[in-house]
C-alpha cells in the first residue's frame, strides 16, 4: 500500500511540475509585456514584424500625475507574429533613419533593408528629444528569423545613414553641435565638425580613415 501511496505521490508530481513550468512561462511573458500609451502616430510592416509608434498629442489634466499621460512623451512597440519583442519610452520617435523630412535625403533607410553588411534585414527607429539643443538617439535591430537588438546611438540630431563605401555597411554622417558651440561666436555662426560612425565589431565606432581630411594652408589660417 505504501507502494501505491508512493506511486500515486510521484504520479501528480509529474503532472504538477509541467504546469509549474507553463504557469512561470506565462508569468514571465505578462512581466516582459508593456503597454503602449499614447495615440497611435506610426505603424509599418516587414513580412512578421510589426513597428508601432505613439506619442501623447493633449495635456492631461492637472490631476493626472502620470508621467506617461505628459504631453509629448511617446513610446514605440515591435510585434512579431503579434507578441511584443521590445518596448521603448521616449519623446519623439519615427520610422526611418532620421527626425528630418524624409525628403531631405536622396536615400532614407527603409524599414527591412540591411545596413549592417551581414545581409540581414534591419530596422532604425530614431528618437528625438524635443528641446533647444535637440538630441537624437539612433535604436537599430536585426528583424531576420532570429530578433536581435543590435545598437543604440546617441547623437545631436541630424544624422543619416549612408554606404560610403559601396559594401553594405551604412556609416552614420553626423555633426558634433556641442563641443564648439558658441565657441568664440554667435550661435547661427558655430563651426559644427562632422563626425562618421561606421559599425565594426558589434558597435559604432568613429570612422578615422573617412574622417581624415588635409591640414588648411596658412592663408586658410
């Protein structure tokens, strides 16, 4: 009878612990999952991928102290298959390779295409924060059969991405707009030096060859 007993015991126990496991799947799933905010401004499509951006348009009222309800604050959701994979706060997000009007550049970065010299399809949302000095940071994702987040900038805005060189690797162009800031003269006047980021071993990093420009004569000078 004990035998039985004993049996019987180990018997529910395999039936208990594979509804653990489910129970702590569904558990952590619910806890990785955000809820957007926010009316929907975005949304845009690679074969199971889904990008959706939002941002708050009206000021809540003055009772509502949520920070999520501020005016202007946004947040952007990738779905794939319909599960969200990654959740983002921020202020101003899009689509694309920059803030600007798309049709400032010849060549904006389109959802799906590859810019990371592996042949894999890419996706780059840019977020820009809205003040004075306005500052953009740059999130880039793999969206292929497995999901990976590849980089995140953090730049002063106005950048784009660009294969210089012809190999599939797209350099990011952009300016450095604070170190000589008003350096010696009016704002509109500011030398803004510009700076390429070119992705090799994991990350962006400064691009010296393609940098590299001639000394200015003494007459320059």
């Amino acid at each position: 009878m004990t035998r039985d007993l004993t049996e019987q015991r180990l018997a529910g126990m395999r039936f208990l612990v594979p509804g653990l496991t489910l129970l702590l799947v569904l558990t952590a799933s619910a806890a990785q999952y955000q809820k957007p905010f926010g009316q929907l401004q975005d949304e845009q499509k690679f074969k199971d991928y889904t990008v959706r951006i939002y941002r708050n348009e009206n000021h809540p009222p003055d009772n509502d102290t949520n920070e999520d309800d501020q005016d202007g604050i946004g947040c952007f959701e990738i779905l794939r298959s319909g599960r969200q994979v990654f959740f983002e706060k921020g202020d101003i997000f899009k689509v694309g390779s920059s803030i600007e009007d798309d049709q400032f550049y010849h060549n904006p970065v389109k959802i799906g295409q590859s810019i990371l010299g592996d042949k894999q399809p890419n996706l780059i949302v840019s977020d820009l924060d809205g003040g004075n000095n306005s500052l953009c940071d740059y999130y880039v994702f793999q969206i292929a059969d497995t999901f990976k987040f590849k980089a995140k900038i953090q730049d002063s805005g106005g950048g784009e991405f660009k294969d210089l060189r012809g190999d599939g690797v797209f350099d990011l162009i952009t300016y450095d707009e604070l170190t000589f800031d008003y350096w010696h003269c009016c704002g509109a006047d500011s030398q803004h030096p510009p700076v390429i980021l070119r992705y090799r071993n994991g990350r962006y990093l400064p691009d010296l060859e393609q940098m590299k420009k001639p000394a200015p004569s003494k007459q320059e000078l």
